[in-house]
C-alpha cells in the first residue's frame, strides 16, 4: 500500500467515526484556552495550595497543643514520682514544665507540611 492510500483510509475512518458518533473527532476542534482561562486556573490552583497549607498548619497548630497537654500531665506524674518528699509541689512543677515543652516540640515536629 502507498502513503496515499494509507491516508485516504485514516481520513475515510475519521469520517465514517464522526457521521456514526454524531461528531467531529476532538482532534479536529482543539480548542485553545484563553488568557482569562488560564489565570483563572492558575488562580484556582494557588487557593488550593494556600487552603492546603492553612489546613496543614492548623493541624500542626493543633498537634502541638495535644503534646504540649499530654507532656505536661505525664512531666507532672513524673516530676511528682521522682522528686522527695519535702519538694513534691516543685517537683510536680517542673516535670509539668519539661513535659509540657518537650511534649509540645514533638508533637509539631509530628505534622510535617
């Protein structure tokens, strides 16, 4: 077969699909997007990836504040347990306070955005 005849079967087959489909192949009308379309978007694409990031920082917010809770009550059980018995308010204090901080590093270092 010949380059022409090979041709002519692809633009009869283009044209028996479009009659039998109702259409004319996509191909055919590739439509090209405006200036206002893309911006637009382009627009829609940066919400997006601005919405992400407020929904990810919030959960890092939230995620520290969980440490920060759970850190404090486990640092005041411990501070109470390990401390004498003349200082087991300090004690009690101070556990709450390492806990409490190192709870609350851990649990944003938890959430990675």
């Amino acid at each position: 077969m010949s380059k022409k005849t090979v041709l002519s079967a692809v633009v009869a087959a283009i044209a028996v699909t479009s009659l039998v489909a109702g259409s004319v192949p996509s191909v055919a009308l590739a439509k090209h997007k405006t200036a206002a379309q893309i911006q637009a978007e382009k627009d829609a694409r940066l919400r997006r990836e601005e919405e992400a990031k407020a929904a990810c920082e919030q959960e890092k917010k939230d995620s520290k504040n969980k440490g920060a809770v759970i850190g404090a009550v486990a640092g005041a059980v411990g501070g109470n347990v390990i401390s004498g018995k003349k200082s087991k308010g300090m004690g009690t204090i101070a556990g709450a306070v390492v806990g409490g901080v190192v709870g609350a590093k851990m649990g944003k270092d938890k959430v990675k955005c």
